[in-house]
C-alpha cells in the first residue's frame, strides 16, 4: 500500500490480522502514532512506515515481534528515546529510523544484534560514543549510518575492523581523530564519509583503500597540511570531496588521472597556485567546486572540454585575466555558474547567450568592463542574474524582458546609465531588483517589482525620480544643499574666509567623489556584499579579545583581515538586545565594515589621543567638519529615499589615515519618504535608538518643516553635555593660526556661539 496518498492514522484494529507478515505503508500521508498493539501481528516480518508523518514515541512493544527481519520508520516526526526493547528483535537484519527526532543515546542491546547488515539512525538528536568493540557485535554489517547527531569520542579502531562494510557514514557529528590505522581491510568499501568531524589530518594509508571506493567525503575536519598524494591512486573515485578544511599547498597536476570523478569539492581550504589545465581528461565531472581558495591565474580553457557540468562554482578566489569563452560553451551546465570576488577583467562575452539551461550567473565582485551583452536574453532558465560591483557601462538590455523565471538581478555598484528598460514590469517573477550606485537617469516605472519600494533598490542614481517627483520637477541640485549648510556658519565667520571654506569644501568633494571611484579596485564595494561566518571566523582568528575593538548597545566590533588582506571592522550584533532586531529589515549575526585605522573623533578631541597630546589642529578640525557636512548633505539629498543620522556625535566620526573623516553608525535611521499624491515630505522612525545628548529634538516631532541651526543645536546641547562645547573652537580668530600648525585645546568656559 505504499505512495498511496493515504491519509489518517493507523487503525487500532490492524493487530487483528494476525497471519500478517508484511505492513508496508510507506510514502503515504498517514499520521498520529504508532499502534501499540502490533506486537500481536506475531508472524510479522517486515514492518515498513517509513516517509510518512507518524508522531509521538516509538512503543516497546514493537520489540515483542520476534520474527521481524526488517523495521523501517525513517523520515517521521517520532520523538523520545530509542525503546531499549527493540534489542529483542534477534533476527532483524535492517534497523532504519533515520530522520526523525528521537533523543538520548543508542541502547546497547541494539549493539547485540548481530544478524544486523543495515544499521541508521542519522538525523535524529543521539549522543553518546560508538563501541569500541563494533566489529565483534555488529560483524555483518554492511550499511552503517550515523550522521547528523551528537556522536562524540575518537574515531574508533573497530570500524575499519567491519570488512564486510560497504558504505560507512558518521558525518557532522563531534567524532575527533586522528584516523585510526587499518583503513586498508575495508576491502569492499565503496562510500567513506567521515565529513565535518573534527579529524585533523588525513593518513597517506588513505590511498590504500580498496578499488571498490567511490565516494569519499572528509571535509569539515580542521585537516592541515596539503593533499596526500596517495589519494590520487583511488582511481575508481566517482566523489572526492575535501571541502572546509585547512588543506595548503597547490592542486596536484596528477588530479586528472582520476577520470571516473563526477563531483569534486576542494572548497573552503587555503590552496594556491595555479588551477591544472586538463584537457579532456576529467570529461565525466558534473560538478566542480573550488570557491573559498587563494587559487591565481586564469580560468583554465580546457573547463570547456568538461561538457557534463551542470555546476561549477570558483567564487572567493584571486583568479583574474578575463573569462575564457570556452567557459560559456558548456552546454549542460543548468545549476551554477559562480565567478563573483575574484579579479576578472575585461568584457562580459557575447557567448554568456549560449547557457539556455543555467539557473544562476553570479560573476559579481570582480573587475568587468564594457557593456551586458544583448544575447544575455537568451539565458531563458536564469532566476539569478549578479552581475554587481564591476565596472560595466552602457544601458541595461531590454533582452532580458525575454528571461520569464527572472527572480533576482543585480547589477548595483557599475556605471549603467540611461533609462531603466520599462519591460522589467513585465517579469511577473521578479522579486528583488538591485541597480543601486550607476548613473540610472529618467522616471522610475511603477508596475510589476517596482510597486514594491522593499524590493528595488534604485540609491545612488541622483538622475532618477519617481512619476509624481518628475512632473513636479522636485529634483533639487545640490547648490542649494551646500548653501543650506554653509549660510549658518558663514554668518559666524569673517567674510574673507567665506571663499577660503568654498574652495576647501568643494576640494574635499572632489576627492571624496575620486577616492570612490579608487575604491572599486578593491573587493570590498557596493552594498550588501554576503561574507560567511567561515571567512569572519579565521578573519578574527576565532573572535580572539585581542582583536575586540570596542563594544556598543548593539554588539561588539572586531577587527579582521580578509583572505585578500583588506583589513576590516566586524560588527557582531547581539540579537538578545533590546530593540537589536529591528535595527534591520532583515536579521543578520555581522556588519562589515572598512576598517578605518585612526579610530574616531571622540579620541582626537577629548580622548586617549587628545590627552596624550596629539590633537587636532585648527585646519584639521575645520577639513572634519566639511567633510562631515560632505557627508550630511548626501545623506540628505542623494539617497533615494534621503536619510536624516539623528545621532550624529564624535565617536560616530572616524578618521582615515590622511585625517579624512567618514560618518557611521546609524543608530537612529530616519527615512525621508515622499507622499506620491501630496507631495509632501514625510518621516518614518525605525526604532527610537541614539545617544542622550545628540537625539535631536525632531525625533519626538514629526515635522519636516524643524531645521535646526548649529547655533541652535549647539546651546541645546550644552544644556545637556556640557563637555561638548569645549570642543569648539574658541573664537574665529584662531583659524588665523593654522598656518603655525598649532594644536588649539578649547577651554569649558568656550561659549557656544564661538563656533
């Protein structure tokens, strides 16, 4: 009665069928809990209710059904402890409950069961240690699974003892090496998989494994030291995967001897060099996985003789040159196409047309250059397009409105321009649109993605305007943001510095707008670029407190080195925290920032840094407060939709090596969103969160008319931190003396007004 549809639970009744001796009602719908009284089906043989929805426990008196030879209950919802009853069962040969959520540990009457050939029990919550004496208990065994528990202890010795043993699995448990010695008698093993244990190093015994092998999967184990090369002589390996570990050295120029691989996964490890070119000889591969390395040079040309791949992903590594159009001949590659966060230059080309079968392209992060190509539309099957944080230009194609299971496409952080292509509305399955940071111009379309503001991010394209903001010639330039800024303090300063503040203000512009531009060379750019807790892990070297920079309300921040040794700051917020969660539209564990090796502000004026006599001079302190300003006037005019800081203080402002300042943390983000029928500005508050001291008081007031002068802000301030003030500079006359390039200490007694 099995892949039925059935539905209901199992009736109590069925015990009265006691000449029964198969029940097999696997692969149905059936739910509710096991019936206690099988056990009066005495004839029973086979009692099959596996891929089901059975609940509760498991009754002990299924262990009464002397004549069972088979029980399978895999992939059900069953709970509690495994009945130490079912060690009864003296003539069971296959024992399956794999997939479910049984707890505690395996009774050691089932280690009695020596008629067992297929023994599981993976994918439950068990713990415990396996017997050292396995072999002599269990010496039938042919099927042994026990991954994903809680298993601990060392690897033990009698495993490799079970020559009779075809297939070994105990993956993703707490096991820990090293490898035990006689891997050599497992004489008819075909599949190993000891993955994401804890290992440690791979014994050049390995290679004596026996031809019948096909599988071998040891990542996830802290293995160190480079490939054994007795691993080669498995020729007969249809899988090798060695991924997530800390495996050196280069990839072995012999690898293309073993011409029977369908998979192979040398991901997440510390190899470098050069990837082999094989032309031809690893013609079976079907998926290659090499992401996660520190692998250099160019994509080999031969990857184009391997036309059974259907996934290759080499992500995370420093190849660079440009693509091999062999690469886009790959016919049958329907899954992956990962090149993202690597050095790849030059033009994305024509042949990317030709892979009609792939799901995802993510060539994001790299150095691109020249236009999307217009064959792109033939990609028909594509639900992921990332092409982000390169240096592509042009329009985007109106192609891809030909690419109808389009989910996701990114394109942000290039230098695209013209017209958003209004074809894109007619992609009905398109959820998540990113073309943030080009030079988009013209009228944003309305239908289809984009009547949902959360799914499309469209900042940093100062050219583009919604419908109602366009026929109403509400973009506003930026000459009247700098007057806005600059009228209050101009009315405080000497007319004959008012051109000397000008000229210093739109040099600081310039540079900032040059140093973005110098930034896209490096990996870190864009927007929303994922990094694995993995590569934040050894970043940090596991969190060490000695890289701890300091802590916050949110979390702590670390500083870390990338594999490409770009020098971070590593925000992990601690989502216990009060209000943490709403920081963001959607949860993450980690920010990562560019690590700004000057700390801030707060050091400089009245720190660590301050005390110990360095300081700021009065021209250094003038260039932070336009950079700041810089800073503000973007935030309110070029951000689509504009963003108000709202607590904006000193130890917010960090200073780059050339004393350049950046704002950061946005502790109380204010979104300016515009009212499409009024055409007034709005505000929308996420979480009052800020500093006491610098939450304005607009915060309480939602009005966009409040403007704030600095002299206004300022003699508010004092009424609450008086310590501000002394960080302003006494009087105007001293910016005389920033040629003496003396360091000015403000006094408390400074008035507000002074600045």
């Amino acid at each position: 009665m099995s892949s039925n549809l059935i539905e209901g639970s199992i009736p109590p009744n069925i015990n009265r069928c006691s000449k029964l001796w198969v029940l097999g009602l696997m692969d149905n719908k059936i739910s509710g809990q096991i019936p206690a009284g099988l056990y009066h089906l005495s004839k029973l043989q086979i009692l099959d209710l596996s891929h089901n929805s059975l609940s509760g426990s498991i009754p002990p008196s299924i262990g009464n059904l002397s004549s069972l030879t088979t029980l399978n209950l895999d992939t059900n919802s069953l709970s509690g402890l495994v009945p130490i009853n079912l060690g009864n069962l003296r003539h069971l040969r296959l024992f399956e409950l794999s997939l479910n959520n049984l707890t505690g540990t395996v009774p050691s009457s089932l280690y009695n069961l020596s008629s067992l050939d297929h023994f599981a029990l993976a994918a439950n919550h068990l713990w415990g240690e396996i017997p050292s004496d396995i072999d002599i208990k269990l010496p039938n065994l042919l099927f042994f699974n026990f991954c994903l528990n809680k298993f601990t202890g060392q690897v033990p010795k009698s495993l490799h003892n079970l020559t009779k043993i075809e297939t070994l699995r105990i993956s993703h448990n707490f096991l820990h090496g090293p490898l035990p010695q006689g891997i050599e008698k497992l004489h008819h093993i075909e599949m190993y998989n000891l993955g994401f244990n804890r290992i440690g190093i791979i014994p050049e015994s390995i290679g004596n494994l026996s031809n019948t092998l096909t599988k071998i999967y040891i990542g996830g184990n802290r293995i160190y030291g480079s490939m054994p090369s007795s691993i080669l002589f498995l020729r007969n390996l249809n899988l090798l995967n060695l991924s997530h570990n800390f495996i050196s050295g280069e990839i072995p120029t012999e690898i293309d001897q073993m011409k029977e691989l369908l998979v192979l996964s040398l991901a997440g490890n510390r190899i470098s060099g050069k990837i082999p070119d094989s032309p031809g000889n690893l013609s079976k591969l079907n998926k290659l996985e090499l992401f996660g390395n520190e692998l250099v040079g160019r994509i080999p040309t031969s990857f184009g003789d391997y036309q059974n791949l259907n996934l290759m992903d080499l992500a995370y590594n420093r190849l660079n040159d440009s693509i091999p159009q062999e690469i886009f001949n790959l016919s049958n590659l329907n899954s992956l196409l990962n090149l993202s966060k690597n050095f790849l230059s030059g033009p994305l080309p024509q042949e990317v047309g030709l892979l009609e079968k792939l799901a995802i392209i993510d060539i994001s992060d790299n150095q691109l250059s020249g236009s999307i190509p217009d064959s792109i539309g033939n990609c028909k099957s594509l639900e992921n397009l990332l092409l982000s944080r390169n240096f592509l230009s042009g329009h985007i194609p109106n192609t891809l409105r030909e690419i109808r299971r389009l989910n996701t496409l990114g394109f942000s952080s290039n230098q695209l321009s013209g017209l958003i292509p209004s074809d894109l509305q007619q992609l009905q399955v398109l959820q998540f649109l990113n073309l943030s940071y080009n030079d988009h111009e013209g009228e944003v379309p309305t239908d289809g993605v984009f009547s949902n503001r959360s799914s499309v991010h469209l900042e940093g394209n100062p050219k583009l305007c919604f419908p109602s903001a366009c026929k109403k010639g509400q973009n506003h330039g930026k000459g009247s943001s700098v007057a806005q800024i600059m009228i209050p303090i101009a009315g405080s300063i000497a007319f004959c510095l008012l051109g000397i503040l000008f000229s210093v203000f739109f040099y600081k512009r310039r540079r900032s707008k040059a140093s973005t531009s110098e930034s896209q060379v490096i990996p870190i750019k864009g927007q929303h670029q994922m990094v694995s807790y993995d590569e934040l892990r050894v970043a940090t070297e596991h969190f060490d407190p000695e890289n701890l920079i300091g802590s916050g309300s949110f979390g702590s921040v670390y500083k870390g080195i990338l594999k490409q040794g770009i020098v971070v700051g590593i925000k992990v917020i601690d989502h216990g925290t009060h209000g943490a969660l709403k920081s963001f539209y959607a949860e993450c564990e980690a920010l990562v920032y560019e690590y700004i090796e000057n700390g801030n502000l707060g050091d400089w004026i009245h720190g660590r840094r301050h005390e110990s006599g360095e300081g700021l001079n009065v021209m250094e302190r003038l260039n932070v407060a336009i950079d700041i300003a810089c800073a503000m006037d973007y935030l309110h005019h070029d951000c689509q939709p504009p963003v108000v800081h709202c607590d904006l203080k000193p130890r917010n402002v960090l200073l780059e090596n050339g004393m350049n300042a950046k704002v950061g943390d946005f502790g109380l983000e204010r979104l300016m969103l515009e009212k499409a029928n009024e055409g007034k500005s709005t505000t929308a508050t996420y979480g009052l969160k800020g500093s006491l001291g610098y939450i304005p008081p607009g915060c309480a007031i939602d009005s966009p008319q409040l403007r704030i002068s600095m002299r206004d802000a300022l003699h508010a301030l004092k009424d609450i931190r008086d310590t501000l003030t002394r960080y302003a500079l006494s009087t105007s006359d001293e910016i005389f003396q920033a040629s003496r390039s003396t360091t000015v200490t403000p006094t408390a007694d400074s008035p507000a007004e002074s600045i």
